[in-house]
C-alpha cells in the first residue's frame, strides 16, 4: 500500500513527522512526484476525437484557464504544467494515455477525466499506485465512496444522475398525475443509473409509469428507431438521458418530425445550444426542461458580471470557441475548482496534501455557479456539487425557475 494510504494507522505529531517531516522542516517548497519547486504537472484526457468529441472543448477550456493562471504568476509561485491526452471516449485508449501520464511524464495527479465509462477503467490503477483522479468530469453516484476509494472524487455536471432523474419525475406526476413516461438512456453506467433512480422513485409503480426505455450506444450512427419505438407507446412524457452530444441531438428532432409531442426532459449533460439545440432546430427544443448548477451565456445574462468575467476570458484565452457552449462554461469552473485546491494546498502540493484539500472544501464559490450554489466537501462526503434548478428552454434561451433543490 502505498505510504500515505496508511496516514489512518499514524496518530498525532509523529505520523505527521514520520510523513511530513522534511517537507515541513525545510523552507524550500515541496517537491515530490510531478512537483517540483517551479511547477506542478498534471494529467488529464479527453475525447479530442471519436463520438464525443464536441465534450473537447471544455478540456480546450481548462488548457486556456491555466495559461491565464499561468501568465498571472501560476498558484503559489508555481506554474500549471497541463498534460492534456485524446482518448477519443474510449476505456481502454483511456487506460493506455493515463498509464503513459502516470508512468512516463510522472504527472502528481490525474484531473478532470471526461465520462462514467473512461474514469471507471482508470479507477482501480490509479488508487493501486496511489495516484489521486481528482474532479473526474461525471455525475454518477458512485464517485461518492471515500471509505473504499478515498483517490477519486468526480466533479459533476449536476447533483447525482439518480437524482436528476427523480426530480424530473417529480415534476411530471405534479403536473399530470396520471402521465406515463418514455426514457431514452445511454447504455453505460450514467445511463443505467438514470434508470436504477426512476424505478427506485416508482417503486411498484415503476412497469405502470415506464411505459418503455431503450438503451442506446454511444457509438451508434443513430437512435431514429429507438425514438420510433419509444414514440408508439404514446405516452405523455419523454426522457431523454444521455450525456453525449449526438444522440441527444437526434432524440429530439426525431421526436418532433414524427409529430411527437410528450412532456420533455433532457439530461442536464446535453444541454450545449450550440452542439446540440441548434442541430436539432431551436424550435424543436422549445419548451424541453433540464436541470441546471451552472450560469449559461445569453441576451439575458451576459451584462451579469460574473457572466462578463468568463466572456473576457474567453475572448482573450479561448476565441475560437463559442463562449455559449456549455462545455466551456463546465471547462472554466472545473479549473477554477482545481485552482482554488491548489491555492489552498500552499507550498505542499504533495498528492497526500491536494487531495486532502480536495475533501475539505468549504463554501468555495465560482463565478459560473448559479447563485446559492457552492461548493463543499468532507473526508466522508465526496460530493462537491449537489443542488440545481429546473430549467426551461425559451425563446433560445435556458430559463432557470422555482427554488433551489437540493439532491442528497
């Protein structure tokens, strides 16, 4: 087991001596795997390529976040060394670029993996060289395990899948009581979990409101039959639950040319105007709800300062990416998240002490959270990010409305 995993069997000032001594002892800055007293290295992947590869700019994004943090002096006299790798939003390319990060450039940590499916397959390896994956890019509940996994901790889109899930629910039995519901669902672990919290929320009821769903992959051309088949059902409410762009796309333009017109519901994940809304055709997607953590850029909030804050940036750091695009307003907050840990890791930004940083966070606020939301985090809850609004798309716009909710 690696050293620090076993800080539980140390007590007191001696532990600390036995495994921070020299680093405390001496003035100089901590310097350890991927850190030295000039930089800190980091490693992350992204699908650059392949099916998701619109999810890519929030990684473009985070490169362009640490430039400017970068230019300013870097975080406590050390510069942000960023090495960014495509794995096309395939496990097993994602395995490959992490081991060559890991074993090869000796990056301190892994940060901001993107997908349930790629972070799973790197999971284990990591926590076996005691490497953290911190602010993986998903919002499954299982991220949320620091007794069995205390290296991995997820920085969600939104609060837990399952949860988002319910909520939908919610609001479609409020408003038609008697309503039966499709579900498309991407058929992977974000998917099945979307589906796990709607039968749990129906409990018997569940075969009575379902009324059908049906998985899709993510390297599928096209979900059309799916859509076909989900439409014959005629029921009154449809759920679309990926978190990948295309399929999303192709739901809801399917749904709407065949003349079906159910109750709407769109995974918070696919909610990027730009690569999604707009293919599908603007009008298509009036009215569809989602929930939303973060701010989106619009007529009605770009003279928001915290909104024109992120345009400035992006205007200087990343021009050739839409600043409306979801996936960038995700890229910027999760390396503001990443820089504030860093901040508060000081001249130890040792893999032992960033993590522990990590699962202390308390009411750390970021300009593209929507207001009432911060961030917060302890040893034994790994959920940094957990409350939302519904959501409605309205003349070309997301319109957050009612309260704030929260999912537990």
């Amino acid at each position: 087991m690696n050293q620090w995993l076993r800080m539980g069997a140390l007590s007191g000032a001696a532990g600390l001596a036995v495994l921070f001594g020299s680093a405390f002892a001496s003035a100089e800055k901590f310097t350890g795997p991927g850190v030295t007293d000039k930089e800190i290295r980091i490693g992350n992947t992204m699908p650059y390529s392949g099916p998701a590869s619109a999810l890519g700019n929030t990684g473009k994004v985070i490169s362009a976040y640490f430039k400017m943090i970068n230019d300013a002096g870097g975080v406590n006299g050390r510069k942000i060394d960023l090495r960014s790798m495509d794995d096309g939003f395939s496990p097993p390319k994602t395995v490959e670029q992490t081991r060559k990060l890991v074993e090869d450039d000796q990056v301190a940590f892994m940060f901001a993996t993107m997908g349930t499916a790629p972070s799973s397959a790197i999971q284990r390896y990591l926590s076996g060289k005691g490497v953290p994956l911190i602010f993986l890019i998903s919002s499954a509940g299982k991220w949320n395990d620091p007794k069995n996994f205390p290296l991995t901790m997820a920085f969600p889109w939104q609060p837990p899948y399952s949860t988002e899930g319910r909520i939908y629910l919610d609001y479609m039995r409020k408003n038609d009581p008697k309503a039966r519901v499709a579900v498309l669902y991407q058929n992977d672990d974000s998917g099945k979990e979307y589906i796990r919290g709607l039968r749990e929320a129906l409990g018997a009821d569940a075969d009575k409101v379902i009324a059908a769903a049906m998985p899709f992959e993510v390297t599928e051309p096209t979900v059309d039959s799916q859509v076909l088949a989900l439409a014959a059902t005629k029921a009154e409410a449809f759920m679309i639950l990926g978190v990948t762009p295309r399929a999303c796309s192709q739901a809801i333009r399917k749904a709407w040319e065949i003349g079906w017109r159910p109750m709407r519901f769109l995974a918070s994940s696919c909610i990027n105007p730009d690569q999604i809304l707009k293919p599908a055709g603007l009008d298509k997607a009036e009215g569809i709800i989602t929930m939303l953590s973060f701010r989106t850029v619009s007529a009605d909030t770009q003279n928001d300062s915290k909104v024109s804050g992120y345009l400035d940036f992006m205007k200087k750091y990343a021009p050739g990416i839409d600043p409306t695009d979801f996936y960038a307003v995700y890229g910027y907050t999760v390396a503001g998240a990443m820089t504030e840990v860093l901040k508060a890791a000081g001249d130890n930004p040792s893999r032992e002490n960033v993590m522990k940083q990590a699962a202390t966070m308390k009411g750390v606020a970021l300009p593209m959270l929507l207001d009432g939301i911060t961030l917060n985090t302890t040893p034994d809850d790994y959920r940094p990010l957990r409350s939302g609004y519904l959501a409605r798309f309205t003349g070309g716009q997301w319109k957050p409305f009612g309260s704030l909710l929260s999912g537990q």
